[in-house]
C-alpha cells in the first residue's frame, strides 16, 4: 500500500503527471498514453499500470470516476 511508503514509484508519479495533464483520462487510456509514448522506460504492461492504479486508488492518490 503507498500509504506506507514515503514515496511515489516512477511509474506512479508518471501517472500523476497523465491525469495531472487530463484528468479525465481512463484507466485503458492512460495505459495507451504509454504504450504510444516514444520513450522506451514506459512499456504500458497492463500488469503494471492497472496494479499501480488499483494501489494509488486505495491509498487515496487517486479517485475513480464512476
């Protein structure tokens, strides 16, 4: 849980910095911003950008839209 951490991963404050730009972005597009991104540090891996957004959700970085 990141509640427990002192910090963000990369790849969760890289997704901060996605909805920070859109935040109204869902969890597929935020998964295809970094699978088109032209950097090779981001795969986009759905087993890792869903778990990282099911974690920051629960620590209440982020909320869902219903």
């Amino acid at each position: 849980m990141i509640a427990s951490r002192a910090v963000l991963t990369e790849l969760e404050g890289a997704i901060l910095g996605v909805l920070r730009r859109d935040p109204g972005l869902t969890a597929y597009k935020i998964r295809k911003t970094f699978l088109d991104s032209i950097s090779a540090e981001w795969s986009g891996s759905a087993g890792a950008v869903y778990p990282a957004l099911r974690r920051m959700e629960e620590a209440g970085y982020i909320r869902a839209g219903k």
